[in-house]
C-alpha cells in the first residue's frame, strides 16, 4: 500500500493542499485533519491532487463536504484532478468528476 503525502502551502491569498498517494479509508483521518486546519483559517483553496495514485469514497466524500464548507462561507475552491489513468476513468465512470 502506498503512503499518502499531505503538503500545506500558502500563497498570496491562496492556499494549496498537495495529496499524493493514496487517498482511502486507511488516510482518511489524515486528510480530514489536514482539511479541517485549513478550515480554521478558510480562503481560496486549492486541492491539488494531480499525484494520487488511487482514492476511494472515502476521500471522495470528504473532499466535497470540504467543498461545500467553503463554498457556505463564500470561498472559492479549485481542484486539480489526479493524472492517473485509472483514477481518473473511475471517477468518470462514477460521475464524480462533474462534481469536482
């Protein structure tokens, strides 16, 4: 199983969390932690998730209750989709991807 990495990094108003790994059940409690310190100090954000190798609903479900958090306190989210072939044809395939 590969380990998931979890980067904060603020930029001009901007801040950006970079995932890269996996993104599952056996890191959800990391991601969520890494998810709620940005909440603390919320402002436009971007999940930059181009290096996940695989996710599950999980993660997927606490990326978009992330989403929907700044999207009520009228922030702006953007996020960039894993390169991975097979994570982006089941989140396709799943529908996600036009929610993202």
């Amino acid at each position: 199983m590969a380990r998931v990495k979890l980067k904060v990094s603020h930029d001009n108003q901007i801040i950006t969390l970079r995932a890269s790994g996996d993104l599952n059940v056996q890191h959800a409690q990391q991601l969520k932690a890494k998810l709620l310190e940005i909440l603390e100090t919320p402002a436009e954000t971007h999940l930059a998730l181009e290096g996940v190798t695989s996710i599950d609903t999980a993660a997927i479900q606490l990326i978009f209750l992330f989403r929907k958090a700044l999207t009520n306190q009228n922030y702006i989210s953007r996020i960039t989709l894993p390169e991975s072939p097979a994570v982006q044809s089941l989140l396709e395939k799943t529908g996600v991807t036009k929610f993202l």
